[in-house]
C-alpha cells in the first residue's frame, strides 16, 4: 500500500504545494496530489498552480495573516525556481 508520501514522492509535488492544492480546492491531501500530478503534466496546469498560490497569498495578505503570507512567499518562490511556468496563458 502506498502512503500519501510515497504519493507525494511520485508525483513531483513538494508537500507544500500538496498543502496549497489541497486547500484552493478543499479536498485532502491525497486527492491534491492526484489533482497536482495532472497539473504538472502541462505548461497550463503549472500556471494554474502558480495562480492557486497567488490567490492564496492574496487572501493572506488580505487577512493580515503575515506568517501565513511570508509561507506562501517562500513557496511561490520555490515553485517558480522549479517549475517552467508561463506568465501568460
């Protein structure tokens, strides 16, 4: 039986982008590692995920939840240096 690590391993997602799926779409964890193995797939998936952590970073900042924005700060930032992600689609 594989664990949600295993999963996660797989899949080419880091848990903090698994965390990030999983919350935009209100699903468990499980779920958005499937979710984000398809979004890794295209140059358009990789650009909705880089939109999922804008949005939340967004609403963080919104929220003044300031440990939560520097969170996903450093997130979007480790996406990007991983990922090829267009600007525009």
């Amino acid at each position: 039986m594989l664990t949600l690590q295993d999963c996660v391993g797989i899949s080419g997602l880091t848990p903090e982008e698994v965390r990030v799926i999983a919350e935009h779409e209100e699903v468990p964890d499980i779920v958005a590692t499937e979710i984000g193995n398809d979004l890794l797939a295209t140059p358009q998936g990789t650009y909705l995920l880089r939109q999922y952590i804008l949005e939340l970073l967004e609403r963080a900042a919104e929220h003044r939840q300031l440990e939560r924005e520097r969170w996903l700060r450093a997130a979007l930032a480790r996406f990007t240096a991983a990922h090829s992600v267009p600007r525009v689609l």
